[in-house]
C-alpha cells in the first residue's frame, strides 16, 4: 500500500511532466508561428542565439546573453558554482553556509532564517528574458542514489508590447543517513505589458518557495572511526525532526514614462514617433505570505536541552507582509538627431516605502512595520562611456528597523583589453535578526533589545577576461555580530571588533584545448571573534580538461577533473531548530573532493556524465562537510539540459 509521501512524490513527478510536456508543446507551437510567419517575408532575418538575452531587476539597460556553451556543466549542484561556494549537511538541497564571507547588503525586517537562501527564487534573482523567437529550456539531473534535479525555463514576447516567463526548480534526494532527505521546489512566473506608445508599462511578478527538509541534527558518533554495514545505521541526533519552509511572494507594478519623440525607420518609406524613455514614476504593491515550520514529534532531551518539551518540540513562525513603494528614475538621454539619440552615462534613482508585517510566533501575534526611503545613482551600460560607478543609500527613519541605514558604492575604468579596475564601499548599520531578539514558546522566552550589528567593507577587484585573470581584496570590520553558542539563548559579541582581510585570485588559460583554471580564496583574521571561525584559511578550486569540437564540430565536448580542497578549516555546526550556524572548537579530517566529469553538446542537446568525491572511494576515512554532517560518499550523475529552439 502507498504511504502517503510515496503518493505526494507521485503526484509531484506528475505535475513536473505535465509542467515540461506543456513547455515543450508551447514552445513548438510559438516555432511553428513563427516559421509561418516567416514564410510569408521575402527576405527573412536570420536570428542567433546572440539575439537572445536576460537582464535583472534594476539593470534593464544591463544585457547578459543566454549561456549554449558545455562549460562548467558539470555544476549542477548549487553549492557548486562560479565565485564563492557552500558547504551544506551532505545532501542536495541541504542547509548550506558560504565557505567565504561577503556582507549581505539586503535591508529590512530579518526574521533571521537563512540556511536555504542559496535554493531560493526571489525578486532580485528573476531573469527577464528579450528573445525574437520562443525560447525553453528544460534540464534534468539523477544520480545512483535517487537524487533528482529538474529545472524548466520558457519565455516568449509579442511584437515587443508583452513579454512572460516562467522558471522552475526541483530537487529531491532520500539522502544516505536516517532522516536526511530533502524536497525543495520553486518557480517565478513573470508578465510584462508596454503600451504601444511605449508611455505605460504593467508588470506582475510572482514567487513561490516551498521546502521539506528532514534534519538528523548530525550523526551522534564519529562514523569515521567505526566501519558500518550501512550508513543508514549510523546514530543521528534526531530521529523525526524536520523544517517545512512555504514563501509566496507576489508584486504588481505600474509605470508611466515620460521623454521626447523621435522618428524611428519601419521602412524605405514609413516612419513612427517612437518615446526615447527619460524619466518614470511608477507604483509597486507586494503581497508576501511566509511560513517557517519546525517539528520533532518525538524528542531526545539530549539534543535540545532548554528547548525540549514534554512531547514534541517545535517553532512556528510565519507572517503576511503587505508593501507600497514609490518609486522615481530619471535617464540622462540627449536626442542626436531626428531619428537617434544616445545614452548619457547617468541614471538616478529614488523610492519611498511602507511595509506592514502581521507576525505570529507559536501562536502569539505581533503586528509590526517599516518606513524607509531610498536613492542613487549609477552609470548606463548603454552608455558609450568606459567610466563605472554607482552609489546608494536606504534609510529607515521609522518602524522595526528604525535608524537603520545603508551606503554602497562602486568606482572603476573600463580599460577594455587592458581589463577592468573597480573600488568599493559599504557601510551598514542593521537590526538583529527577528529570532535573536523575540522568541516566544513554551518553556522558552526571550525578548532583548540588541545593539544593532555594524559592517564595513573597503575592496577593490581587478577582471580580465581575455586573459583569464580575476583578483580582489575586502577589508571587513564587524561589529555586534549575533552567534548561537548552542542550545542556549542567543547572544551577541559586545565589545569585539572583529577586522580580517578575504583574498580571491582567479585564473583560465587554455592552450590547443587543454584548459587549466585555478581559484584560490584566503580569509586572513585580525584578532578574534567567532566570524573567522567559520571560515577555512586557505579554500581552493581547480579544473584540469580538454575541450574541442569534433565531426566537422557536430559534436562538443569537455572531459576532465575538477578538484576542491579546504585548508585549516573547522566548518560550523548546523542547528536546525533556529537555521543557525555556530563555531565549535574541534580538529576537523578534511580530504580533496575529486570529480570526473564529460560534458558533451550535440546540435540543442548538451549531456551531462559526472563522477562525484571520488576519493571517499579510495579511503576509509572520509570527511564531514559540517560539523558532524558528514560529505557524501562517491556517487555517480547522468544530466541533460534540451534548448528546444538554438
């Protein structure tokens, strides 16, 4: 007989084949329109995948072409990736924690949740697609150990006045210790509406979240110095514990747009007034529903001392958040003719906002909210100009963030072959997060009123793209940091100043398709503190592969090895009950993690085979990527991603 999971799982595969067959018959449909539509032009243009591009929010002027290549396929896993990478509790889709520490510049209400913002969709991580033709994609990853991956991506637009988009991701894996076993699910649905006279834009954004994670709390007793028949028989801290996170986020925004007319060309003998955009003023409303759920039905006192209860041990907390914003854009354009004009290299930008939170805690209400004003200014990457900068602030002068306060800024030169030179600065001044300061539950209490935490961060980076070299430098001073010393109330490091330096040094050189690529970061402390404990001194990245295009290039490939390795490094435990991570004092075993992977591309369809942590194979002495959540074992990958239309 089905369990009911078994039957939850089924209905979900279900619905993720329903969501691809769907994608892929509307995305053959809009071809076949299009071709039709074609075969009535004389001339036809021909399109490319150059034609086709994303930009982010806030950066519509900011254009980055759709990725065909086969290069760093292999990274599948989100933890795995270009810049800084996690280390999670040994399972796809985990919990998982930077193994570098950059400042997190959002601002705001902070419930204090954070160990699946890596899977998350928001907002800020919507690509906004520009495409002359359909374009969908759909991926798919599974391993030898049930782990599955799927992700979908459609988008289209019609004649330039309405664009929409959907993207979805799934990832499943029973895990291989007791109670490890993970189910995280999303998507962002995106429509855009231009008026034709270009005055008025409509713009609905919706974001769904929703993960299932059960968490074992670790194993109980280093497995590494015992030999077990099954790894499902090693002891974990917590038998039946899980955490049930739900976000639906949804935003309406509507804009008019001002500037001069100019003559825009639709034949030898037709013109149309065309609007050249120079200032907007538009009106966003955001609707946001959060649920974050944990239980353990059946509790070891051991394992969560004050927290535990009679029966059960939970903590519910969710919240509706309603949001109004203001905001202003001014474009600096100049109309060069009757029918051209060309891009200043100024945009600035103001916003005003109100957010009102109805929070619940374990059942005890609390209503709270934020005013907050913002502005800035940046270049134009429209613009012909080789100079970069921006700078902003965000204010909050009233509500839970009050006197809150946030300046960012960036300088640097385009010396185009030469490469690229940028400074920049951060100043934060932040609110604790929610849970350090409020927790209400039976038989625990607290309610603090912490300083607020201070960052700052001085860095410059140095990019070169043609010759492969990549370098920066941050100077962090942090102050006021909240840190969970376990299983206790939280507290927060008066009095210490903690100052350290990050370095990052990147390198891609190939030489007759033999390519070598390095990736080197180094956390330099300067006094102490918990934040440098997180951290390894010396993390490292390298990939050793060949890459060439055979049969008269009908077929790509890259085959190789990627290797990673953490020097002095004694990662943080994981404590499910609150999301925290915290520094424990211990001498932590860690080993290279070895892949061998090929990465093959025919026509639309690009292949992924990839063997993973090859040299827990070769030793019985593994290593744990978190403080007693232990790396997983080798395991073997097969992926597909299918670009329908290329």
């Amino acid at each position: 007989m089905a369990t009911k999971r078994s039957k939850t799982i089924i209905t979900t595969r279900s619905y993720l084949l329903k969501l691809c067959l769907l994608l892929a018959i509307g995305a053959w449909c809009a071809q076949l329109q299009a071709a039709e539509t074609d075969s009535t032009t004389a001339k036809p243009k021909k399109t490319t995948t150059l034609n086709d591009t994303w930009f982010l929010n806030g950066e519509t002027d900011n254009h980055h072409v759709i990725d065909t290549t086969i290069f760093d396929l292999e990274q599948f896993n989100p933890i795995q990736r270009n810049g800084i990478e996690y280390a999670n509790t040994g399972n796809l889709g985990g919990a998982a924690f930077p193994l570098q520490y950059s400042i997190d510049k959002r601002m705001g209400f902070d419930l204090g949740y954070h160990q699946f913002d890596l899977y998350k969709y928001c907002k800020d991580s919507i690509k906004y697609y520009q495409v002359v033709r359909p374009y969908a994609e759909i991926s798919m990853v599974i391993g030898l150990k049930k782990e599955q991956m799927y992700r979908a991506t459609f988008a289209n637009q019609h004649k330039g006045i309405i664009y929409y988009g959907v993207d979805f991701t799934r990832m499943n894996s029973p895990g291989t210790y007791t109670n490890q076993a993970t189910n995280d699910n999303g998507f962002s649905l995106y429509g855009i509406y231009n008026s034709k006279n270009k005055h008025w834009n409509v713009q609905a954004d919706l974001v769904f979240n929703a993960f299932k994670v059960g968490e074992n709390g670790g194993v109980a007793n280093d497995i590494f110095d015992s030999t077990l028949f099954k790894k499902t028989l090693a002891e974990v801290n917590l038998q039946s514990a899980g955490n049930n996170y739900r976000q639906t986020d949804f935003y309406l925004t509507t804009a008019y747009n001002a500037g001069k007319k100019y003559n825009q060309r639709i034949n030898d003998s037709t013109t149309t007034k065309v609007l050249m955009q120079v200032f907007k003023i538009s009106y966003q409303f955001n609707i946001e529903k959060t649920i974050n759920k944990y239980l353990d039905s059946s509790p070891d006192s051991a394992a969560y001392g004050i927290f535990m209860l009679k029966d059960s041990v939970f903590n519910n907390i969710k919240y509706l958040k309603i949001g109004n914003a203001v905001n202003l854009q001014y474009n600096w354009r100049k109309l060069t003719s009757d029918s051209t004009y060309m891009d200043k290299n100024l945009i600035v930008y103001a916003s005003a906002g109100y957010d009102y939170y109805m929070l619940a805690q374990n059942g005890i209400k609390n209503n709270l909210s934020n005013l907050y004003v913002s502005g800035g200014l940046r270049n134009s990457f429209s613009a012909p100009s080789k100079i970069l900068y921006r700078a902003q602030v965000k204010y909050y002068p009233y509500g839970w963030n009050q006197n809150d306060f946030l300046i960012d800024g960036l300088a640097g030169y385009d010396f185009k072959k030469w490469g690229m030179l940028t400074a920049n600065y951060t100043y934060q001044i932040k609110e604790q997060p929610y849970i350090y300061e409020q927790y209400t539950s039976h038989p625990v209490n607290w309610s603090y009123s912490l300083p607020k935490m201070q960052t700052m961060a001085l860095g410059a980076m140095y990019q070169n793209p043609a010759w492969g070299i990549t370098l920066d430098a941050n100077y962090y001073w942090l102050s006021n940091l909240p840190v969970y010393p376990g299983r206790a109330n939280p507290f927060y490091e008066g009095g210490k100043k903690q100052n350290f330096i990050t370095l990052h040094a990147g390198q891609k050189n190939s030489v007759a398709g033999l390519h070598i690529e390095n990736e080197i970061f180094i956390t330099l402390p300067n006094g102490k503190g918990s934040m440098t404990d997180y951290y390894a001194f010396i993390y490292t990245k390298h990939s050793l592969f060949y890459e060439n295009r055979l049969f008269k290039k009908a077929l790509w490939l890259s085959t190789g090895f990627d290797v990673r390795f953490r020097y002095n490094n004694n990662p943080p435990y994981y404590d499910p009950l609150f999301g925290a991570f915290y520094p424990v004092a211990y001498n932590a075993r860690l080993l290279p993690q070895l892949d061998y992977f090929l990465n093959l591309k025919i026509k639309t369809v690009r292949v992924l085979l990839v063997v993973t942590n090859l040299a827990s194979a070769v030793t019985s002495k593994g290593y744990y990527s978190l403080y007693r959540y232990p790396a997983p074992d080798i395991s073997f990958k097969f992926g597909i991603k299918w670009r329908f239309f290329e």
